[in-house]
C-alpha cells in the first residue's frame, strides 16, 4: 500500500503518509479532516484561512498537524491558491508566508519549490489534486495543487520543469505522489471541460476522460500521473492515493460532498 492513514501523537489526529519519499531526507503528510478545534462546518481539523472558518481556531490546527509531524509551522511557506499554472521558487526568507495570515502568503501561485532545508511547502485542498514532489540526489521539493483547471495546464509537469531549471533535477530520480483528490467515480465534467482535455492531451484524453452515454468523468489523478511520466519520471517512482475524498468524506474535505461549505486539508513536504 503506497498511502496509508497513521495516527498522530496527538488524540484523533490522522495523516496521510506515502511510503515513497526517504525518511532520512524529507518530512511529508496529507492531513484529514480530524483532530482540530473547528466548529461546524469546518470540523474538525480545517487547515484553510479562506474559508469562513475563525482564524485562531486555523492557525491552531496548523500547529496541531505541523507539530504531529515534528515540523515548526511558523516555517512553513503558503501560498495563495488561484487555480493558475504560477510556480514559485522559495527560500528561508519566505518561512511563514501565510501562516497567520493570508495577506502574506505568496501571491497567485499554485505551485512552490525549495532546495533549502526546513522551508516546509504547504498548500491546501478541497477535492483538488495534491502533486507532492522530492528529488533525492538534488534534495529539493516540489507542492502543487492540480484542480481542473491547473491539470489542464499542466502544473505537475510545469513543476517538475521548474524543478530541473532551477536545482538542476533530473525527472528520473525524481519521486512523486498524489495526494487524496475527487476521483472518477465522483467528478462529473461538462462536455466544454472534455472537449479542453481532448484538446489539450490527445495522446492520453481516452485514459482520463470516462465517458459513458451522456456522463462524462475526469480522472484528475491519472491524467496528473500521465503528465508526470511525459515529463520523465518513471512510472514506477510515482506513488497515487487513488482515494476519493468525496466517496471518503468523512475523513477528507470535500468541497462538492459538503455541497461547497467545508474544511481544507493539507498536503506538506519539505526537506530535512
Ligand atoms: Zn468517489
């Protein structure tokens, strides 16, 4: 099994964990829905400043998961999500960028990198796509965030890129993973979606567009496991969930199981 569910140390507190990445080099998790201080509808363990949740509550659930995985999460780098294809470099100057606050995090960016040690990347989601990434012979991370929209423009592979140019990676020691994200099963799309997807990945649009009578579902996990593999890296250093957070809503955030009204979680890694 690639992705398992640990328990924390603290009581209720559970993280996603791939056994891809080396221990010894980097610290990484995928946070659920349990183990915080949150109200309603954000209960409990809501890690999103966005989302109408209070903010003391959220800076303390970030705590509570960063310091489950021995991370000191005033160190960690945020960013403010868009759903664009903007990816950033960052160093130890950034730690805590968007930690408290919002205001401060990275501005329009849906993607972060570092080869510096303990500048954890942290970025947060609601059936998007996790796209968590490390080379161990550069000692340098990647996080994306691949809804729809960045799949289609093809984020994983813009990172991987971004990774080579910047710390000089090579694809084939790079390891991947992807996170828990709204699965096939689940993901009903529009035609007008399929027909950007068909046009955008000819070579592959039969694999993740699932079509059948007038239903049409996107399998954002593969099409983002598929874009991995173009840009280089081995199918077989590229570890999915393959867990839906809306069929496994009752512990992950799920922005259309929870009809728009909820929590995020998140997906961290940083190098040690
Ligand atoms: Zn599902």
């Amino acid at each position: 099994m690639c992705f398992k569910l640990v328990s924390g140390p603290s009581p209720n507190l559970w993280l996603g964990q791939f056994d891809i990445f080396p221990k010894e080099i980097f610290v990484h998790g995928i946070s659920t829905r349990h183990g915080g201080v949150s109200g309603q509808p954000w209960s409990s363990l809501n890690l999103g400043l966005h989302v109408g949740d209070k903010a003391e509550d959220v800076i303390e659930n970030r705590q509570l998961f960063c310091s489950s995985l021995g991370i000191n999460g005033e160190k960690a780098v945020t960013c403010q999500q868009v759903h664009g294809e903007q990816i950033a470099r960052v160093t130890a100057e950034k730690r805590g960028a968007g930690f408290r606050d919002i205001a401060d995090a990275v501005p329009e960016t849906d993607a972060l990198i570092t080869n510096e040690p303990d500048v954890p990347l942290m970025l947060f989601f609601a059936d998007c796509t996790p796209i968590l990434l490390a080379d161990p012979v550069r000692r340098a991370v990647g996080l994306a965030h691949g809804g729809w929209k960045g799949t289609l423009r093809s984020i994983a592979a813009k990172t991987v890129a971004a990774m080579q140019r910047e710390f000089g990676c090579r694809p084939e020691n790079m390891l991947a993973a992807i996170g828990p994200s709204i699965g096939s099963c689940c993901y009903q799309v529009g035609s007008e979606v399929a027909a950007q997807f068909e046009a955008a990945f000819p070579g592959f649009a039969s694999q993740i567009l699932l079509k059948e009578a007038d239903n049409i579902r996107l399998d954002l996990q593969r099409a983002n496991t598929l874009q991995l593999q173009e840009a280089g890296l081995r199918a077989s250093n590229i570890a999915a969930s393959h867990v839906c957070t809306a069929c496994n809503n009752s512990q992950f955030f799920s922005y259309r199981a929870d009809k728009g009204k909820t929590g995020r979680i998140a997906a961290i890694i940083g190098v040690k």
